[in-house]
C-alpha cells in the first residue's frame, strides 16, 4: 500500500461500524468543496436515501389492533351489505354517515379536548383501510372528514377549533375541502377564485370543480387569491365558508365511475361574504396550508387503496377456492395462483409503506412530503392493479355486478387521480431525491 499524500484530503481513521453509528454522520475532510460526486469519489460517506428520524420502525399498538378490528367487523356487519346499492344508487349513505358518528369513528381527526378521539395519523388509517376493504364510498365519509379539517387542525386558531370542532368530532356537521378549480388542478397556484378584503369581511367570487361531498358539507375550507400581484406561492388564502352563506351553491354533480356514493360537487360563489374570523391563518398562507394539508391527508387515500385491494383480493382468493373448473378448483392452477401471490404481494407492500409513512409523518420527518407521495404513488397503483387481475380471476362473473370486484375496480381507480395525480406523486418523491446532497 502507498505511503499517503500529504497535500491529499485525509478522511478519519474508524475502527469499527460503532464508530459511524455513534457519530454524527458528517465528513468533514473535504471541507465542503467539490460536488457530490467528487466527495463519493474521494471516500465520502453516501447520503441516506431516507432522512432519520425519532422513529425507526412501527408496530400496532393493542389499541390500534382492537380498533382495527372493531372497525372491520362493524364494516362487514353493517356497511358491506349496503355496498352495492350505494354504488347502484349513487346515493351518498347518511345511514352510514349516522353509523360511523355513532360509534365516534367520525371522531378520529380531532382532539380529545373537543370531544373528539384524538388518534393519530396511523390509526386513522386502519379505519379507513377497514372500511374501505367493503366500501369505498363509504370509507371516504371519514377520510374527507379529516381532509376538510386538516387546514384547521393544521392553522386554525384556538377559537375557530372551539367553535367548529365539537359538531365535526361528533358527526353533527361534515366538512369538505375546496383547492381543485377547472383550470387548477395539479397545479394548485393557478387558482383563479378571488377573495376581496371588505372592512371586516371578504367577498369571494369564483368556482370549484370536483369537491367531494362539497354539496352537503356544513362546511368548505376554500382557497382563493387574496393577492393577485403576490408571488405565485405567496397570493393565497384559505377560508371556512359555511354552508347556507348568500351566493354560495352547488350548481350541479359529477356523474362519475366509481366512489358513486360519494357526491362530487360543482361549488359557485357570487359575492360570498366571509367574516375576517373564519379566515385560516394569515394572508398569503393558503398554498402553503394546502400543501401541508396533502401532506397528511395522502396517507388516508393510501389506506383507501389498500382497503380496496384487500377486499378484492379476499374475494379473488374465495373465488379461486370455490371455482371449479377441469375437475378441480382453479385455485389448484399455478397461472391462478401466481396472479394470487402476486396481488397478495402488492397489497402488503402497499400496506408496510403506508404504515411506515404514517409513523414517518407523525414524528415529524424532514422527508414527510416524500412519505406521504410514495405510500400513495404506490397504494394506487397497487390498488388498480390487484382489482384488474381479480376481476380477470373470476373471468366473465368478474365483470358483472353480481360480485363486487368490478366495482372495486372502479373505485381503484380515484385513487391514482384525487388528492394529486401518481404523476404528481412521482414528481415530489424525484424532487426529494434531488434536493439531496
């Protein structure tokens, strides 16, 4: 081995892998000079891909489990029955909504102080997830519930909680959430709704498209321009519009494949006025509570798909078992049971990332944006996947609704759209690799 070069950059002698897990992780021999890749040439240390935090791995604690699971029997006792007709129907289930106050699971977002269950990321997850596994429709009560109320729970004041929280935690009211415009949908800052100051008040005029259960909700946080001449990031605002405000209504719904039980709502506002009180933060904070807000709530519509891929592949498993065909059951075949393992294997991917993502989150990770895309990017897409090959597993009795995984197809497929595209998933998750040193 050849002497040393003086004049050459001297990275620290270590003795064993202890000495890195102890330290702080830093290589300081390059001073700082010269690219990535040149301090990687050079012996430097390779960033990690995921940014430590306080949590290293998750596990369920025995509340979550007996939450889960009272969840999943509620689920199959009382709203599976219900799935098909909600979906035929295309009618939203305010016996389900009923069902779900009624048991505090509509309670889950908020905190105990306001009479609500005060749980965390992850357990609000398991019941969506549970739910979702029998009915997405009715899984998205909940997970709109908390989406709408993020903003609040995020930047709301004290008194706003006070005021509007009670009748939210105990399913009294419902909440929507109104960002997506026309024009404006993965891009957000091209919002063009405006909110004009008024001595104490603000009148809003402008439109929403796409805004679920935006027709019933007691409730909208709505986002406008406040200050059209402000930077891009920086001109919007975010407002609790109350439903029955002058110049507020829902012209019309969307007739839409799947989630049918679930309005989808058109919203107008024609010099809506909105007392200064019911704005959410500060002026000029709307994109930015926005952005935090999906960063929460993308986890939920994770949960969504990985309930909608379990419940498709319980059926598809039943079915293969039961099947007869050649003699046999064609769950005996390997094609069978090679589509079978490999929907099995997606759907408990997708729930290890989301389960991760939420513990990642809730402790406060530098990474939380890039959590929350990936567990959704790859919840979707799993989700659309499993429900495609178990529609192809039961063959033509797969594609009429006789059995519920053509539905559940339909479903599967919202959740590669709403709450940001896989594109826009895939977009976040590159730029956090990038932004990296």
């Amino acid at each position: 081995m050849r002497d040393s070069d003086p004049t050459e950059p001297q990275l620290p002698v270590v003795e064993s892998v202890r000495e890195y897990l102890a330290g702080d992780g830093r290589q300081t021999s390059l001073n700082g000079r010269g690219t990535a890749t040149e301090r990687l040439r050079a012996g430097a240390r390779m960033p990690a891909v995921t940014a430590q935090t306080a949590t290293t791995g998750y596990r369920l604690t025995e509340e979550q489990l007996m939450l889960r699971d009272a969840v999943r029997l509620l689920a199959d006792e009382q709203i599976a029955p219900r799935a098909a007709e909600i979906d035929r129907t295309a009618e939203f289930p305010t016996d389900v909504r009923e069902l779900l106050a009624a048991h505090d699971i509509l309670g889950l977002p908020f905190p105990a102080e306001y009479g609500g269950v005060g749980a965390d990321l992850l357990t609000v997850c398991l019941a969506v997830e549970a739910i979702s596994r029998v009915c997405a429709t009715s899984a998205l009560i909940l997970a709109v519930q908390e989406l709408g109320a993020l903003p609040l729970l995020l930047a709301g004041s004290p008194e706003q909680k006070q005021r509007w929280f009670p009748d939210l935690a105990a399913g009294r009211h419902l909440i929507a959430f109104a960002l997506t415009e026309a024009e404006a949908g993965s891009d957000a800052a091209a919002i063009r709704t405006r909110a004009v100051r008024d001595g104490d008040e603000y009148v809003i005029n402008g439109g929403k498209r796409f805004i679920s259960e935006g027709n019933l909700a007691d409730l909208i946080t709505v986002f406008a321009v406040t200050d059209p001449e402000a930077e891009r990031h920086r001109n919007l605002s975010c407002f609790v519009v109350e439903r029955g405000s002058p110049g507020f209504s829902a012209p019309r719904l969307e007739h839409k494949m799947g989630i049918r039980g679930s309005p989808t709502a058109e919203l107008a506002f024609d010099d809506v006025r909105v007392p200064s009180a019911n704005r959410v933060g500060e002026e000029g904070d709307g994109f930015s509570i926005a952005m935090r807000t999906l960063d929460r709530s993308r986890p939920a519509i994770a949960a969504q798909a990985v309930g909608i891929a379990q419940g498709a592949l319980d059926v598809a498993s039943r079915y293969a078992a039961e099947r007869r065909q050649f003699g046999r059951p064609i769950g005996d075949f390997q094609l069978v049971q090679g589509m079978l393992a490999d929907m099995d294997a997606a759907t408990e991917g997708a729930r290890q990332l989301l389960y991760k993502a939420c513990t990642e989150i809730e402790a406060g990770s530098r990474d939380t944006s890039r959590w929350s895309a990936l567990c959704k990017l790859v919840a979707g897409d799993a989700a659309m996947r499993v429900t495609t090959d178990a529609v192809q597993v039961l063959g033509g009795y797969g594609y009429i609704d006789e059995f519920p995984v053509e539905r559940m197809m339909r479903d599967a497929k919202i959740t590669q759209l709403y709450e940001g595209t896989q594109q826009i998933q895939r977009l976040v998750v590159a730029r956090a690799l990038l932004d990296r040193d």
